[in-house]
C-alpha cells in the first residue's frame, strides 16, 4: 500500500520540555524520526496535518512520507501520545521504513457471509475473541483489514488464525500456538430449547396384557 500521507518537517535544534512546549505553543508536534542506517533526529510537525491525518483513520497502518524542505523520506508512526483531556497529539515517534521493510502492525479482523453462517442462522452468537492481529508484513502492503469468513461455521465451531487466508508476504507473529480469534456459541434461547428438547418425558409404552387377565 502506498503512502497517501504527507507530512511537512522540520529539524528541532532543541531537545528537552522546553523545547517542545515552545514548539507546541506555535501549534506544532515534537517528535523523533529513527530506525535504519541514520540516527534519531528530533523534528517539529504541522498540527494541522496531523490533525488531519488522524481524522482519516488510517494514520497507524499506512506509509507516511515526510518532506522536509523538498526532500522526501518514507516512515510508519510508532507511537503517538496524546494530552489526557484534550486529545491533541503531544508527540509522534516515526521509524524510517521503504516498501519491503517488514514491521509488525496491528491489523484489524473483518468478519464476512454472516448470512451463509448456521450458527447465526439458529440464533447462536458470534464471540470474538480477537478484534485485530498482530501481522509481520511489508511496510508498503499494509491491509485495511483482514477477512474470515463465517460461511458453513455451525455453534461450537472455532476460528483459528491458521484458518485465516492471510495477503501474501505477510504471517502472525504469534507462531508457537494456533491461536483463537472466534468462536461460535448458543444463545440462551437456543440451549434453553435445546434443553426443553432433552428433558422431554418420553411416550409411556403401551401396557403388556398378562395371560389371564383377560375376561
């Protein structure tokens, strides 16, 4: 997937608090930009373009390029921190990445054919037990999401994650245990009836005539 977000930069000659909170007071977000061959180097960000990015939902999983001063350069945002009553971004920590360098993201489970699914047809409950997975992929083909389908899957039935049709170049980073993202299980009402089913008094047979009781 390639970055459809650009992000103006510049190089942060101070360090420290209050460095970054002059910095924030011109509406700008301190951050550091790190990881392959070069050092880290602290840069100041546009408030609005980040403001901006994050409102398109994709800031996390998606190639970001940053210009400074006309030159590009590719990274993935890390980690950002925001202020705990205003929700502004605080501070950004970005990792210099290209298209095929593998990184781990976070990446959300879609669930698809609820309709061709028996269990939900009887009424039984979709559990999720995973709402994203952790995926080792290149930084260039980051997925929206990833697909399970629920066609065929019946109560008592599991989803596991080597069930799961992963996009190509991409695995878990989980690899010792096959582990659970779904199950399906009974509603209330369908045990219940299950149960009514189970406990239902059987037919009395009909009585055997003993020789000589008969007139």
């Amino acid at each position: 997937m390639s970055s459809n977000i650009v992000l103006t930069v510049d190089v942060r000659e101070g360090t420290g608090k209050g460095a970054a909170r002059a910095a924030r007071r011109e509406d700008l977000v301190p951050g550091v930009v790190y990881g392959g061959k070069l050092g880290p180097v602290s840069v100041n960000l546009r408030g609005n373009e980040i403001r901006k990015a994050l409102l398109g939902g994709n800031f996390l999983s998606h190639m970001i390029e940053l210009d400074h001063e006309g030159k590009r350069q590719t990274v993935i945002a890390r980690d950002i921190h925001f202020h705990p009553v205003s929700d502004k971004a605080m501070h950004i920590d970005l990792f210099r990445v290209d298209e095929d360098t593998k990184i781990k993201v976070n990446v959300s489970v879609n669930f698809i054919n609820e309709d061709a699914c028996p269990a939900l047809k009887r009424g039984g409950v979709l559990n999720i037990v995973r709402h994203d997975v952790e995926l080792l992929c290149p930084a260039g083909s980051i997925p929206e999401s990833v697909e399970v389908d629920l066609t065929g899957l019946d109560i008592g039935d599991s989803v596991h994650i080597s069930s799961v049709k992963l996009p190509k170049g991409m695995k878990p980073t989980i690899t010792d245990r096959d582990f659970t993202i779904a199950t399906l299980q009974g509603s209330r009402a369908v045990l219940t009836d299950a149960e009514e089913d189970t406990d239902a008094t059987p037919a009395e047979p009909e009585a055997i005539k003993q020789k000589g009781d008969e007139a």
